[in-house]
C-alpha cells in the first residue's frame, strides 16, 4: 500500500494520474496546503521542504521491511515507474529521453507556471514586469513542446512519465492567460491525454474537497510567507517535542 500525501494542484495531479496508470494500490492523505497541513511534524519527516505530493510505500522493495518515503513530485515518478515496471524505457537511450523531459518539466515548465500562477492570481499588486516575464516564459515552453510534437504522439517516444509530469501543467492554461490556438501539436497531444481513463480519474482526485479559499489573509501568510528562519523554527520546535517525549 502507498500513502499518497496530496493536494489537488498540478504538482498532486501528477501523481495521482501515475497512480491510476499503474494500478498501484494506494491510499489518499489530504494535505489542506491553505490551512498548512503540509507544516505539520509528522509531515516534515517525510518531506523535508514541507511541499506535497510525498509518499510512503509500505511495501518497497528494499529487502529491510521498512516503509520507504519519497518527495519531489519528479523522483516520485521515477520511484512508481521503477516500482511497477511501467512509463519508463529500461533501455538507456529510451530512459534518458524520457528523464531529459522529466527534468525539463521540474526545472522549467513547471516553475515558470508556477510563478506566472502567482502574479496572475494571487499577487495584490501584481509587477507589469514580473507578469510579462513569466507569461513569456510560459507561452516559450509552450512552444517548445509544440516543436517536440511536431512529428511525435508524445514527448519522449511512447507514453511515459513526461508526459504525465508536464500535463497538469498544461491543464492550466487558461488560468494562467493563456491560450492552445497558437499550438496545433501541442494542443493535439493534450486533447489526446485528457481522454485517458487514469487521467480523468487521476485529474477528478480531490475536485470535490472544500478548499481554503488563497486569498485569505492567513492562508496566504502559510504560503508566501516561508523563509529560512520559519523553516529552522519548524525544526527547533519539532527537535524539541521530541526531546519531550
């Protein structure tokens, strides 16, 4: 069984797709990230940068019986396509091709997305120039998977955990100002997903769970108001509850 910690954001929907695509057995644990479940002591030992998804296997493969955890949404789905031998080429030239875009999803798309999310949405007084240069950004890599497609169904050969890991992010388009007319491939391929049974079922996760509303004072001050020394309080404070106990 797999304890899947998650939150229905593009970043939760990412595993939560692998996981119907799998069929691996798997249980949901909601993390409110607007409440700030995600700053919980038990939750910072399985994910030390308190940002969900993260998981718990009971069951891993590692021959010691004991549960194994996993954060970071992109070595998550590593860890799930090497556990059920599934969207992931075990030849060397076809498992790179599909880390090279695994990698460019985490490092690129889905921070550039991310960042563009929070002017569009979430910045009260959002910078001209901040918002030009993210929504920039994002209409780049649009285009560079819409290149990538040009003569490809997908993003690295067949089906695989890039496409999984940049879909949620595309999925958001909209949200984020922006428009598919310009992508014909791209636009292609993302129809084409949205159509998968686990995609529709990884997506619909969660959709109905009430959600603390982001532009609440003190949600916004959980989530955009993280630094270095909230993050050394969070551990001071746990380091001590368990000297108590």
């Amino acid at each position: 069984m797999i304890d899947l910690y998650y939150w229905p954001t593009p970043n939760g929907r990412k595993i939560s797709i692998m996981l119907e695509e799998t069929g691996l057995e798997y249980k949901i644990i909601p993390l409110d990230i607007g409440r700030g479940d995600q700053f919980s002591p038990e939750f910072l030992d399985i994910s030390p940068n308190n940002r969900m998804p993260a998981i718990v296997d009971h069951d891993p493969d590692t021959g010691d019986g004991k549960p194994l955890s996993v954060f970071e949404s992109g070595a998550i789905l590593m860890y799930l396509a090497e556990k059920s031998g599934q969207l992931m080429p075990t030849d060397t030239r076809g498992r790179f091709e599909v880390i090279q875009w695994l990698v460019w999803q985490v490092a690129g798309l889905g921070p550039m997305a991310g960042q563009l999310s929070h002017f569009v949405n979430y910045a009260e007084d959002p910078d001209p120039y901040s918002l030009n240069r993210y929504s920039n950004e994002y209409d780049r890599l649009l285009g560079v998977m819409d290149v990538r497609l040009a003569d490809r169904d997908y993003l690295a050969g067949n089906y695989s955990i890039a496409d999984i890991a940049s879909l949620p992010w595309v999925m958001s388009y909209k949200r984020l100002g922006a428009s598919l007319d310009r992508f014909g491939n791209l636009r292609r391929w993302f129809d084409s997903l949205k159509k998968r049974p686990a995609v529709i079922r990884g997506v619909d996760t969660g959709e109905d769970w009430k959600r603390t509303e982001l532009t609440d004072e003190a949600a916004r001050k959980i989530l955009f108001g993280q630094t270095a020394d909230a993050v050394r309080a969070r551990k001071s404070k746990t380091a001590a509850q368990e000297t108590r106990e």
